[in-house]
C-alpha cells in the first residue's frame, strides 16, 4: 500500500514537470513564430552596397534622379528603413573632409536638428537625441548613431520613436542606412537591426 501511494506521488510530480515543459515549448514556438522576420536582400547596383530589409517594409521605389538608394515603409506602423548617399563629403573650399571631420558634423548636425543657430533653422521638424556613437570603424569605414527621434510633420513619427543610422564610405562616397521605429517596438527591432546592418555593406 505504501509503495503504491509513493509511485501515485511520483507519478503525479513527473506528470504535473511534463505539462509545465510542454506549455513552455509550446509558448516559446508561438513566440518565436510571431518573432519569425524574413529579410529580402536590397542591392544598389549605381553604387555597388547591399543591405537585407525586412519583408514587411515594402520598397517605395528607387531614389531617381540619383539612384543612389530606396526608401522601404512599414505601411502598418509609419516605420521606416532608407538607404541613401549622404554628401557632404567635402568643405566649403572643396577640400574633402577626413573620415574623422565627416563623422563629427554628421553628430552636429543631428544635434542641430529643429534648433536656430546663426539664424538658420535646420532639419526644423525634426528632433534628435542622440543616445549612442560608435567609434570610427577605420577596417570598414563606418560608424553608427542612435538614439531617441520626433517628426512634427511625420503621421506615425511625431514622437516615442527610435532612430538607428550606420553610415558607411564606398569608393570615398559615404552611405546611410536610417532605421526608424516606434518605442513601443524596441524590443522587436533592436534584435532586427543587428540583421539589417550587418548586412549594410559594400558588395
């Protein structure tokens, strides 16, 4: 009698552990189900760089004259990924400016953003606040910036969202890719912007 109460305990104990493992399995596959995110490769032939878009941020058409890059839109959420050539290579005499001087006015002017400053007003509807600046990558010419992004004019942008940038130089040319996304989707797309970036290179 003994025995048999010991093995109806156990018994009960290794079912009740088998139900638990098996809720877990099965939420983790729903999770990673509604996590699944399958990339299309964009390639910019003008320019020869690549970067991986997920697939459902639809391509709005390439960028022309210039055919420099596409712009792919979220037409659910307003969210956005670009890629483009971002100038500004040179100063104002031509010369061109070091890979150091480049990346430095590039955090100006975000900074600068919607500010007056000697009576110009650039960027005005927009606003940056830049959380993060990685170091001049020197083995493959790039660096990135993030942080915090508002839009007055953008319907889906106007506030809580986030602005991740990777500019990378090609052929002394330098490349932006810009990701925004809402707050409320961080933890979704921080995992996706590894993806896309990694992907941001020259081919």
């Amino acid at each position: 009698m003994t025995y048999k109460i010991i093995f109806s305990k156990y018994f009960s104990r290794i079912f009740y552990i088998f139900l638990i493992l098996f809720y877990f399995l099965i939420n983790k596959k729903v999770f990673a189900q509604e996590h699944t995110i399958i990339f299309h490769l964009y390639t910019n032939e003008e320019y020869n760089y690549q970067v991986n878009r997920p697939d459902n941020f639809m391509p709005q058409g390439e960028h022309r004259p210039t055919a420099d890059g596409e712009t792919f839109i979220n037409t659910n959420t307003g969210e956005e990924l670009r890629t483009y050539r971002a100038y500004g290579e040179s100063k104002p005499d031509g010369m061109p400016y070091t890979d150091a001087e480049f990346r430095e006015n590039v955090l100006k002017e975000l900074k600068s953003a919607g500010k007056m400053i000697d009576g110009i007003t650039t960027r005005e509807n927009e606003n940056f606040k830049i959380t993060y600046t990685s170091p001049l990558n020197t083995k493959e010419n790039s660096f990135i910036v993030s942080g915090f992004y508002a839009n007055k004019k953008h319907k889906f942008l106007k506030n809580n969202a986030i602005f991740y940038y990777k500019y990378i130089k090609i052929k002394n040319f330098w490349f932006v890719c810009e990701f925004f996304y809402l707050k409320k989707n961080k933890k979704k797309y921080n995992l996706i912007c590894e993806t896309i970036f990694k992907t941001f290179m020259k081919i």
